[in-house]
C-alpha cells in the first residue's frame, strides 16, 4: 500500500512546518496524515499525530480543539499501554486546561502525569508537571500548595541550562509569591527574572 509513504511525507512535511512555526500548516498537514492513517489502520501513528497536531493547536491557542485532540490521541495511546506516552499527553492536556482557567482538571491531569514521571525518574517531566501543578493549585487559590508544586519544579530545573523553563518556573513563583502577599519576595525574584530575560531576547 502507498498509504505509509504519504503519511509519512506528510508528517515529513508537519514536522518542517512546526520547526517554522507555522503552526497552521503544520496542523493541515497532521489532519491529512490522520485522515491517511485512520483509513490504514495504524493506530500507533495515528496517536502520535493526533497528538501533534495537539500541540499545534495549543501553540495557536485553539485550546477547545488541542483539548478534543489531545484526548483523542490519550484514548489511543491508553489503549497501546504507552505509558510514557499517556504521561506526556496528560501533562499537555494539564496546560490546556490551565490555559482555559480549569485549575480542577488542570490539577487531575498534572498529577497523572507526575505520577509516571517521577516513578520513572524522569526528571524533564517531573519540572514540567511540578510547574502545571502550581499553576493549577493557583487558578483553584491553593497558594502555599502552589509555592510547595513549585520548588519541586524549581529544584528539578535548577542544574540544567534550560532557561526559558528556568524563568517560567520562576515567574509562577513570582506570581504566588504575591498571591500569598509576598510582595518584596516578588518584587525580588522579579528582578532577577528580568535580568536573565534581558540575556535571553
């Protein structure tokens, strides 16, 4: 069958667009590998294109479809026993809900995702859920949970070079920091913030 070269041509293509960020031909390119894939019955690509075009999504804030989407490739991915893999997709479906002011949902899902990332020592994902998670407890007003989120993430990321991770991190300590009256600790870590931006435009 020609249906493994096209789609894979197509997510070729995806792959290019996002590297671009061009989100929205990334996105028709993905819907066109999917269409290819439910036809032949690849389910495990299927799932990893759905959950690409997740993404896309989110990075178009269209986040009432990355949120349907996301789901989708969850569902498949479950069923696969991709464990792992379920893990990243909570996570990103975690952030969805963030961005949509869910902090209930937000919160269910980050710690699924921390849950498997921290029984498989993982550390990338580990920060990356602990950070969600704050973010969730503080949409919901549980600050002093947040900030305890928070430096789990702050210490996970704190002997790598990811910066922009580094400063997202520190901002949402910044921002609970104030949620909890915290205003000269914020005004402090704010400073500091700015200091690594400036370096980082």
């Amino acid at each position: 069958s020609s249906f493994p070269f096209v789609s894979d041509t197509l997510r070729l293509q995806a792959f290019w667009y996002m590297e671009i960020k061009d989100y929205e031909h990334a996105a028709a390119s993905y819907l066109e590998a999917i269409t290819f894939n439910e036809l032949n019955g690849v389910e495990e690509f299927l799932a990893y294109d759905l959950f690409n075009l997740g993404r896309c999504y989110m990075e178009m804030t269209n986040w009432v479809d990355a949120l349907e989407t996301l789901k989708r490739a969850r569902a498949l991915l479950k069923k696969l026993k991709k464990v792992d893999k379920v893990a990243i997709c909570d996570h990103s479906i975690c952030e969805v809900y963030v961005a949509l002011g869910n902090g209930h949902e937000a919160y269910d899902y980050g710690n699924r995702a921390y849950n498997v990332s921290d029984l498989s020592y993982n550390n990338e994902y580990m920060c990356k859920s602990s950070l969600a998670i704050g973010k969730a407890c503080n949409l919901k007003g549980d600050f002093e949970e947040a900030l305890n989120w928070l430096s789990v993430a702050e210490e996970k990321v704190s002997n790598s070079n990811d910066w922009p991770t580094l400063v997202a991190v520190h901002k949402e300590i910044a921002l609970t920091y104030r949620n909890l009256d915290r205003f000269e600790d914020a005004v402090r870590l704010e400073k500091r913030i700015r200091t690594i931006e400036d370096i980082l435009e």
